[in-house]
C-alpha cells in the first residue's frame, strides 16, 4: 500500500521538521518566540491532521481489507449453498429416473406376463374346443352309423315286404 507508505513517510519528516525548526525558535527573541508558537500551533494542526489522515487511510485500508474478505466468505457461502441445491436437484432428478426405470421395467415385466397368460389361456381355450370338436366329430360319426343301420334295417324291412 504505496499511498500508506508515503503519507507516513511524510509525516515522519514533518515531524522531523517540526523538532528542527524548535530548536531554532529557542534561539528567537520574544516577538519571533509569539510568531513560532502561533506558526508551531498551526504546524501541530497540520501534524495533528497528517496523523488523522494516515490513521483514517490505515482503517479504511483495514475496513476494506475485512469487507474484502467478508465478501469472499459470502461468495464461498454462496458457492457452497448452490452446489448443495445442485448435488439435491442431482439427487432428485437420479431418484426420478430410477424411478421412471422402475416403473417402466415393471410395465414391460407385466406386460410380458399378461403376454404369457393370453396365450396360455388361448392354448387352453383352443385345447378345449378342439377336444368338444372330436367328441361332437365322434357322437356325430356314431349317430351317422346308427341312423344308415336304421335306414339300412328300414329298407331291409320294406325290401322283405315287397318280396315275399
């Protein structure tokens, strides 16, 4: 901090100065003696201002310094804080796409099974009908045989008539 620096640089010298130009006043007769006091309150006034000054720079310095740094910690707060938002949407949005996996695997997983049950049904239906199908086919066959006998004894019977 060069302006720190210099402002108690000069300061220093004017203090120097100041303790200088006392020992020459001791020297002075009465009338320049009232001249240095008033000129030595005036250079107290700049010393006292000098000394302000540098101790206003150096607060400020330190106060900028701290606002600096207060910031910087309120940045890292900030930063953390949004990477924790981050890490639960992250988080979230993992947790819904598991979740959508799930859902999906267990449609796909019901769907196979509902598959597998409709054709199993079907195979049994068709098991079914093709059994009624045979036993109908064979009472039909057999009621077939039995109505040609009957039609055969019948024209047997007429054929006996007719020729005797």
């Amino acid at each position: 901090m060069k302006t720190k620096e210099s402002l108690k640089a000069v300061n220093e010298k004017f203090e120097s100065l100041k303790s200088s130009l006392a020992e020459e006043a001791g020297k002075l007769k009465e009338s320049g003696q009232q001249s240095w006091r008033d000129t030595q309150q005036h250079l107290d006034n700049m010393s006292d201002k000098l000394k302000t000054a540098y101790e206003s720079l150096e607060s400020n310095y330190d106060e900028t310094k701290l606002q600096g740094h207060l910031a910087v910690m309120e940045a890292r707060d900030k930063w953390e804080e949004l990477g924790k938002v981050v890490e639960q949407y992250y988080q979230h949005s993992k947790d819904v796409k598991d979740k959508g996996e799930q859902a999906l695997d267990e449609a796909q997983l019901q769907s196979h099974l509902l598959k597998l049950e409709t054709r199993d049904a079907i195979e049994a239906k068709s098991k079914a009908v093709r059994q009624q199908y045979n036993e109908s086919r064979t009472e039909l066959e057999n009621l077939t045989a039995k109505s040609i006998k009957e039609i055969d004894s019948s024209f047997e019977t007429l054929k006996s008539k007719f020729t005797s």
